[in-house]
C-alpha cells in the first residue's frame, strides 16, 4: 500500500483495481479560485469538474485554494496538506462497479482560525477571480420568516465590531472586498455552491446586507460591481467512512487520510455571469445558462425534498440507509406519488429535461446500494432544510388548490422524528442548529398535536391552514398509534 503525494501519485499500481491519477504537470498549476467550506461535496463536485479540465489540458490557471473556516476544519487542512492536496475519489456504480480517480486541482490549503490574514490577502490577490462557497445552508444566515440577513449569530455580531479581526465567511469575503477596492484590484466574484433557492441571489443579498452594517459605501460597491451567479448542484455524496478508507487502501492500494465516495451521476447548471472570466465548465459536461431557476426548483423540490420524504419516515420504520427505504415497494410509491402529485406540479418548464424520466431516474440512484447514503445524515440540519425545499411546495399546492396531505405527512414524520426516540424504543439523536428548540416542541405533540409546526420561524402561518392542518394532525396521530409502515401504506392507498 501507497500512501498519496505528490512524488507517489504517478506510480499509483499497488491494488487490484485501476485508478486514475493526473495527467498534468500540477507544478503548473496557480490558485485562480478560492473556495470556502471545503468538504465532500466540493471535492467530488466542483474540484472534479476543475480536475477533468486540467487534464484535457485547460484552466491550468484555476486551480482551488481551499479555506477551512471553522476550528474542526483543521481536520481537512491536515489530511490534505500531508497528500500535497491530493486526494482518491471513487464513484459507486450501481451494479458494484468502483471508479477510482485521484483528484489534483486543489493546490493550497489555508485555515481561516489560525491566520485570517494570509486567507484576506488570498482572497485580495489579482490572480483569485473566483470565491466560490459551500457553508452549507445554514451558513447564509438567513432569518427563516423575513427573508432578510440575520445578525445576531455572536459570531456575525463579532465581525461587525469595528476594528475586529474577521472570522466568519461574510467578514472575510466582504474585508478581501474593501481592500480590492482600496487597491484597484479588479472584483472577484462570489459563486455560491450550496442547495439553496436561488443561491446566488440569496448570497449577493446577505453579502451585501453585512456589508452595508460594516461600510455602507463597500456594500454599494459590491452591488455594482461583484457578480454572485446562481447555480444548481448535485451528486449525493455520503459522508467517508473508515471503511471507504479501508476500502481505497484494498482495492487500489493506496493510504489515502480522507478519501470521497459519490455516486456516478453529476450535474452543475450554472449562470454565465462572472466579473474577471471563468473555467471552461461547459466543456467537461456543465451547462452555462441564463437562468438557472428552473433547474433549481426541479432539483431542490423532486431531490431534495424526495431526501426529506425518506429519511424521517424511513427511519421511524427501522431503516438506516436511503437504499434499504428504495428497496421497499410501497416507500417507492409514496415516493413517487410525492414527485409526480405534489412537487412536479409547483414546477415551471425545465429547459431540455423530461420530469417523468428525471423522477424515475432519482429512484434509481436513491436505490444505489453501495453508496450506503445514510438516513441520519438526511435527517440532520432539517431547520435549514424543510423550510427550504418542502414547505414552498406546500405553499404553492394550497395556494393552487393542489394535494398536500403527502408533504404534511412528511413534515409531520419530522416532528415525530424529533420526539428523539424511533418506533422501536431506541433513541434518535437530533443533529439540527436547532435541536433543543425542537425536541422540546416534539415533546408536547400528544398534548397539542400543533406545537411543532406553531414555530413561525420555519413554518410562517401553515399552522392557521386549515388543509394544511387537517393533514398534518391526521398523518402525526396515525404515526404515534399506527407506525410509519401503516402511515405510508395508506397514504398509497389514498
């Protein structure tokens, strides 16, 4: 067994597997982009794509400087400072197969906590042309009713003090911005990576909103000036395991710290709009567009919101993995009305891409066993998540006088779920920003049935919708007396 860098990668032979490794010369390569946030989804996405360019011998001009924001992000700069930025990525076939590619178009790493100075000058350099962003969903601060910035998060509140030393992505971002001005450096822009509504849009506004509290005249600046393009993103991307460790090291020989599974299938939809040039994306299979909403919707109402529709009510009934609930006939059914009666029908026309296929192919890939996507990592971080993905296509069903008893189900299954013990007496553990919160509603639905959904922060008014309601209060009373198995199986019945 080999243990990855940069003087072993091209020997790479030591398994019984064939692995791929970079054709190109990476001392070549300069940091064109900086991104923050670096976990599996960028590194089996947006780094990948890079990677693919790379070795059809473009964008060598583009390579990434990853930047870990948070403390726990020294695990990440660790494991890839020591493989000289390298790191194994291995697709999952559904028929067993393993694709096995090592991945080499991150070329710096930088640790925001230890030194927030060397990632502003990063991010001031007129080489960095792009930041680009996975914080997850959270990480905008969106506040959940008005729509607008939330600065009370103590680390928001801490960047905003005048003369304070940046720690959080808005002060980085928005310090490396001023000082681009100062300098007469061309502006970058801010391309958001994360599945949320309008991605772009959403950043281009919280960036500016924390700029205007810091310096109204840089927040007008950035508006003018500073592109954030919207994008779509997708390949589910589980998260390591020692044994994805275990495996890399068996079947291609290689010692790999922090290796990505992901299923085969990727999609980036990406707007055109950039300030200082862009990678050739289009090139290496994503697609540039002048309006990425359509795709967005699609993606985040039929995935995203169908991830919701499986996890909670798939856990409750004992399994532990999205393939398991996909090989249950009568979840796939559930899963499908969702798709094809309540999601499809909020959608607009999605240019080139046929709804019917597209539900009938997140089927397959949800069924994927050997991704072993777990039902946990569904669950957790619902807060940011259901009021995202779910709650607009329930708004949009009753407004529209559409179906709806199939998504109360699920936000109802989520309320259960956050009672913090499953149907079989073995406790759940909540992972949410927001758990206390909702274990503590959750713990009052035998006695008001509408304690968790009175929360108006994620839910605005459904709690005062007498359809909505009427769904919702049936479908958690037949949870508690019935189970998950007999919820789903009449919500097929219909």
């Amino acid at each position: 067994m080999t243990a990855l860098s940069a003087e072993t990668v091209s020997s790479l032979a030591g398994g019984d597997l064939p692995l791929a490794v970079p054709q190109y010369d990476r001392s070549r390569l300069r940091a064109g982009i900086v991104h923050l946030g670096v976990g599996g989804f960028h590194r089996a996405h947006q780094a990948m794509y890079l990677d693919r360019l790379m070795n059809a011998g473009e964008a060598f001009d583009w390579a990434i400087c990853g930047v870990g924001v948070l403390p726990h992000d020294a695990r990440m700069r660790d494991a890839l400072t020591s493989q000289d930025g390298l790191y194994t990525l291995v697709l999952k076939h559904p028929d067993g197969t393993l694709e096995g590619r090592v991945i080499g178009s991150i070329v710096e790493f930088l640790l925001a906590p230890d030194d927030p100075e060397a990632v502003i000058e990063k991010l001031a350099s007129p080489e960095i042309r792009i930041a680009s962003l996975t914080v997850t969903e959270g990480g905008y601060h969106v506040h959940p009713v008005t729509g607008e910035f939330d600065a009370d998060d103590p680390a928001v509140r801490a960047d905003l003090e005048p003369g304070a030393v940046p720690a959080t992505t808005f002060g980085l971002v928005t310090e490396a911005l001023r000082r681009r001005r100062y300098r007469g450096v061309p502006p970058l822009t801010v391309q958001s990576c994360d599945n949320i509504q309008g991605n772009g849009d959403v950043a281009r506004r919280m960036f500016t909103a924390f700029a205007r509290l810091k310096d109204p005249e840089l927040a007008g600046w950035i508006e003018e000036h500073v592109p954030f393009p919207d994008s779509m993103v997708d390949r589910i991307t589980p998260v390591t395991t020692d044994d994805d460790r275990a495996m890399v090291a068996r079947r291609f020989g290689v010692d790999d710290a922090w290796p990505v599974v992901a299923e085969p299938f990727t999609q980036w939809v990406v707007e055109d709009r950039f300030a200082a040039g862009r990678p050739p994306y289009e090139k290496v299979g994503a697609q540039l567009v002048d309006d990425v909403e359509p795709y967005e919707l699609m993606k985040l109402r039929l995935l995203n919101a169908s991830h919701q529709a499986l996890c909670y009510l798939g856990y409750l009934a004992g399994y532990r993995y999205a393939h398991e609930v996909c090989s249950d006939e009568t979840f796939v059914r559930f899963l499908r009305d969702y798709m094809a009666r309540e999601g499809a029908p909020t959608l607009m026309p999605v240019p080139g891409v046929g709804l019917e296929e597209y539900q009938a192919t997140l089927i397959e890939r949800f069924a994927n066993p050997h991704v072993r996507d777990t039902l946990a990592r569904l669950c957790a971080e619902s807060s940011d998540r259901i009021p995202s993905w779910l709650v607009p296509v329930i708004r949009a069903n009753l407004a529209a006088g559409g179906e709806v008893h199939r998504s109360a189900a699920v936000v109802a299954a989520w309320a259960r779920y956050d009672e913090g013990v499953d149907e079989q007496g073995e406790p759940i553990t909540v992972v949410d920003r927001l758990a206390d919160r909702l274990r503590a509603a959750a713990a009052r639905n035998h006695d008001d049935p509408l304690a968790f959904v009175r929360d108006e922060e994620l839910f605005g008014d459904l709690a005062s919708e007498p359809r909505f309601v009427e769904a919702y209060v049936a479908a958690l009373d037949s949870l508690h007396t019935l189970g998950a198995r007999a919820t789903v199986e009449n919500l097929v019945a219909g």
